[in-house]
C-alpha cells in the first residue's frame, strides 16, 4: 500500500464516522415532553375548575382557583431539572478524569448491554518490550534484521516502533537507513532502502503462516522483503493495573465485556483469558465496525471504547463511544466521552456516574413535575368542601419550593472516594 491507499483508508474510516453521525439522534429530552402535558393537564384542569366552582360558588371564586391551578402547574422547576443534573453530573465526571462530551451519553450508558474494548493501548499499556527476534533465512543475521527493524521504525508513530526503536539501541546496533517509508494504517509500515522493500506488518496482514513458535500473549510483527518474511519480532504488551478491576465492575453491572484487536490470535487469546473475557482477534477497522453494527441489531446497548484511528468508526457508531485520553485525535473526535487519564478504571467512574445522573433525574422528573399529581387537584379546590384550599400566594410559594429542591438535589450528586485517588 502506498500514500493514497493510506489517504483512501483515512477517508472510508471519515465515512464511517459521518455515517454513524447521521443517524438518527437518540430518545427525545423527557422533560420536554413532560412540560408539554403539564400544560395540557393544567390548561384542562384549570377549566374545568372554572366552571365547576362557577356553579357551585361565583365567578371571583372561580377565578381564584383557576389562577393557583395555572401557578402551581407553571413548569418552572422543570425547565432546570435535568440541566441541573447535567450540569452537576458533567463537572463531577470532569474531576475524576472524564470528559463527557454527549450530555446523553450518561443516561444511555446506565443500561448498556455489551463494552467493546479495544485491547493496545486500551486495556493494555501499549508500553511494548522486545521478547523475540526470529530469522527465516541465512541472508542476513540477527543483527541486521534489527537494523532494518529499527530503520524502518523510524517512520512509524506507532508504540511498537519506539519499543524496537530502543530495544536496537540497547544493543548498539544502529538502524538502516530508509530512503522512503510510509505508514499502513491498521498493519504495519512499508520502505526502501538499498534498492530493497521491506514492510513490517502484522501477521494477518502477511496472511501467510509462519514457521516459528510464538510467546504467549505476544504480539507479532512479521519482516517482509520482495513478498517474503524474512524476520519476525514478538513483543510483549502487559495489561494495565485497573484492567482486572474494570472487567469486574462490568459483570457486576450486568455488562458483558468483549475485547476486539487488530492483533493476532494468539496476543488477543492471552489478554483474554488473563481478563476472563470473550474476545475477536485480526479486527480490522471495518470489522470492528461491523460488530458494533450487528451487536445494536440484536438489540443490545452498546458501548465501545477504544483509542486509535482502527476502533473511529465503531466509536462513532456505538451508542455510547468512550476514546483512550492519550489516543489519536480522529478517535477522540468521533467518541462521546474522554477518559483524560488514559485509565481504564475510570470507565467505573463512568457507570457509577451514569446510574447516579439518571436516577437524580428521575427524582428530579418528580420533584419538577411529579408533585403535580397531587398539587394541581388541590389548586383546583378538590379539597375545598373539607376546608383544605391553596391561594395564589401559596400556590406559587409552592411552585418555586418546587424549584429549590430539584437545585438542592441535584447538587447533592455525588461519587464515591476512591481510594487510589
Ligand atoms: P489494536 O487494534 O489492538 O489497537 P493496531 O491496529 O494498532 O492494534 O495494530 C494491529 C497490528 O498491526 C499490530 O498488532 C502489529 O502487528 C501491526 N502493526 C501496526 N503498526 C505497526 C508498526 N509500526 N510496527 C510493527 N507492527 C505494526
Ligand atoms: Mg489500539
């Protein structure tokens, strides 16, 4: 693959995200609806009050009545029930290191089904170390298949070049000089040097077999020169320390983790099982796209957290995306939520926070709205022949209580400590 082949990955992987984007927007605001009927309700209420306390009394009394009926029902607390909760809950989320950039990304999260996650860089370190460097060929020695390694590496951004990049250096053996190099997103790098083209690539991206035993758990990346593997080096990525912990608050909330890897079979296995969770490995961004997409039409809630270029589109198309703080830009642009820290133990932070904001909401539904039920009735003068009636005055004392409390509880919204702070 050449420059345009990168260019052309880029701009399906732009599609996919603008896709995703498109599609229509999530379950309109509650509330919203909610102050409609309110006032519906009220409107009606409010009438029939009218005329019934026209017949039985006069018509002053009628209108004393109506106008606490339209005062009390007055949607004000309602309008900043949920912003206030959102307001709370987003500046909260910020200081435990996420930074939620869908508002309604909390409540969709708070019944998620499945999380896929991403494995380099998301559940592990993505910090590589060198365990093998293997020869197919007696053209050159070890020592020059990590020259080229090396050299080669100098194109690349990828965590694993600076792994190798160090790992040479270690060993004093100075990299090859490349003339050209360039990057092949998903796979590896391609580049010329001494009239020769070498690519480093994965091993779903040689598609061949390879003659050698591979460390468990490690990632493989195979050296190929003219269609022919000439080395390959195995590296070893470990897990970050909230991993574990992660993976046990998930099935705890009922969550259902699955690991998806752009890395081979063997590397996806060992993290796997070190986790205990179930896992697809070769994932190509198409096909990480692809499992978010069937995932959603079984029906399920899905939310997807990754941090590279690969795991953009299925950030976008999940229905909660969660991008890695110290991912590439293209899978912050196209996530809903930012762990700033880069720690997978703050996507507990995150359900905790998500199942807090939607039951303050709730409470806030009713302290906003709910109280009606009983409020309006009264306004109206249904207990009036027991001698229990509301003035105005009362009714909008009532009304802007209303309103403090729905404040005051959305303040109170709080997480719990965390004790490795
Ligand atoms: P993931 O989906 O787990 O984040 P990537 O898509 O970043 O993985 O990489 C997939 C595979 O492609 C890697 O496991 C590796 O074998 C290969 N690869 C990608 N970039 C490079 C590189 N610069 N050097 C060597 N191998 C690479
Ligand atoms: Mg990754």
């Amino acid at each position: 693959m050449n420059e345009t082949g990168d260019q052309s990955f880029i701009s399906q992987v732009q599609n996919l995200i603008s896709q995703a984007q498109s599609q229509p927007s999530r379950a309109e605001n509650i509330a919203q609806k909610v102050a409609g009927w309110l006032f519906y309700i009220a409107v009606i209420v409010a009438l029939i009050a009218f005329v019934t306390w026209m017949v039985i009394e006069d018509v002053p009394t009628a209108v004393i009545f109506t106008i606490t009926t339209l005062v009390i029902a007055c949607p004000h607390a309602l309008g900043l029930a949920i912003p206030l909760v959102t307001a709370r809950s987003t500046s909260l989320g910020a200081s435990r290191g996420l930074l939620v950039k869908d508002r309604q990304a909390l409540e969709i999260a708070q019944d998620a089904d499945v999380m896929i996650l991403d494995k380099t860089g998301t559940l592990t370190t993505g910090e590589f170390k060198v365990l093998d460097v293997e020869l197919f060929n007696n053209k050159y020695n070890k020592e020059e298949i990590i020259a080229l390694l090396a050299g080669i590496e100098g194109g690349s951004s990828h965590p694993i070049a600076q792994s190798i990049i160090s790992f040479a250096k270690q060993q004093g053996i100075s990299p090859v000089s490349f003339d050209s190099i360039d990057v092949i997103s998903g796979a590896g790098v391609e580049g010329k040097a001494k009239g020769h083209s070498y690519q480093l690539i994965s091993q779903k991206a040689y598609g061949r077999n390879l003659d050698m035993d591979i460390p468990k758990g490690a990632t493989l990346s195979v050296l190929v020169e003219n269609d022919d593997a000439i080395g390959a080096v195995a590296l070893g990525d470990e897990l970050k320390p909230t991993s574990k912990e992660l993976i046990k608050v998930l099935k705890k909330n009922n969550i259902e983790p699955i690991m998806a890897t752009g890395d081979n079979e063997k590397a996806a296995q060992g993290a796997a099982e070190d986790l205990g969770i179930e896992y697809r490995s070769n994932q190509s961004p198409q096909d990480k796209y692809e499992l978010v997409k069937t995932l959603k039409e079984e029906g399920k809630k899905v939310i997807m957290v990754g941090d590279g270029v690969n795991d953009a589109p299925s950030l976008a198309l999940a229905d909660v995306g969660i991008a890695v703080g110290a991912g590439t830009q293209v899978a912050l642009d196209s996530a809903d939520v930012i762990l700033t820290q880069s720690d997978p133990g703050d996507i507990e932070s995150f359900i905790e926070l998500a199942h807090k904001t939607t039951r303050k909401m709730k409470q806030n539904l009713f302290w906003g709205a709910g109280y009606n039920i009983i409020a309006i009735p009264l306004a109206a003068g249904i207990l009036a022949p027991i001698g229990i009636k509301l003035s105005p005055a009362l009714g909008a004392i009532l009304m802007s209580v209303s309103t403090v409390i729905v404040a005051i509880n959305a303040i109170l919204l709080s997480l719990d400590p965390k004790n490795n702070g």
